[in-house]
C-alpha cells in the first residue's frame, strides 16, 4: 500500500507556529521572496514613476542576485548589506546611495508586509543607515527602523 505523500501549501502565512496534534509546536521556514514581487508591490504601494520603478527593480534583482550566490535565494533576513554594497563597488557614489535608499524601502516593504522577519529586516536597515553618505537616506532608514520596533505588550 502506498502512503499518500502531503503536498507543502503554497499560501501558508510565514513565520507562523503550528501545533500538531501531540502538543508539538513546528516554526514553519519563512517563505522566498522574488524580488520583482517585492519591487513591484513597493511600486504600486507608492505609486512610483517609472524611475523611481526602474531603481527598486534595480535593487531587488542586485540583492536577488547576492542572495542567490550565498546559496539563500528569496531568502531576504539573511541579506548583508555591507557585502552586497562591496559588490557594487563600481558604481558612482550617487548611484550607490540610490541603491541604498531604494534597499531601504525593499526591506522595510518587506517587514511591514510579514515578509521578511522584522528584526533581521530592522538590522539590516540600521546597517544601512551606517553604510550610507547621505543624510537623505540616513533619515529614511531610521524612520523605517523606528516603524518595526515591537510594540510594547
């Protein structure tokens, strides 16, 4: 007699705790992002033009990318700032800080959402703030940070 294989659900809500029968609590693995859904939710969330759209996408598919490399693809709380800035080296500072701005806004879209996991996204951002050279940005990411801090109990 052949078992009945179960098939994984593809709309289970991430980071949520479910119980099995015998009182035992599994942590489900968070799902993958791709980033073009990302980039493209953030974009029509703020209604950006089509810069604005083209630089978030941009973004996405350079983290993509990165991730993919480190052997994590969509995994998004497992990004390295630094190290994906180390990557891109060879772009202007301005479009660097471009990058980084539009990085921000990624993850933060991606925690506010229950996406990403909002302290690895809020790490992140922080890191960022320290990363960058523009104040512009700095004020950006530390609003976002702000908006993930746990709400007191």
């Amino acid at each position: 007699m052949r078992k009945k294989r179960r098939r994984f659900r593809s709309g289970f809500v991430p980071f949520r705790k479910r119980t099995r029968s015998a009182g035992i609590t599994v942590e489900m693995a968070p799902r993958r992002i791709v980033a073009m859904t990302l980039a493209d939710e953030l974009a029509g969330a703020v209604a950006a033009d089509a810069i604005q759209r083209q630089d978030l996408v941009d973004a996405a598919l350079s983290v993509g990318q990165w991730l993919a490399d480190q052997g994590h693809p969509g995994r998004w709380d497992k990004v390295k700032p630094s190290a994906i800035l180390r990557c891109l080296d060879f772009l202007p500072n301005h479009e660097r800080e471009r990058f980084l701005f539009s990085f921000v806004g990624l993850l933060g879209h991606g925690a506010l959402t229950g996406q990403i996991p909002p302290l690895p996204a809020k790490q992140s951002i922080d890191e960022i703030s320290k990363l960058t050279c523009e104040e512009t940005v700095r004020a950006f990411a530390r609003t976002t940070a702000a908006q993930l801090q746990p709400l007191p109990c």
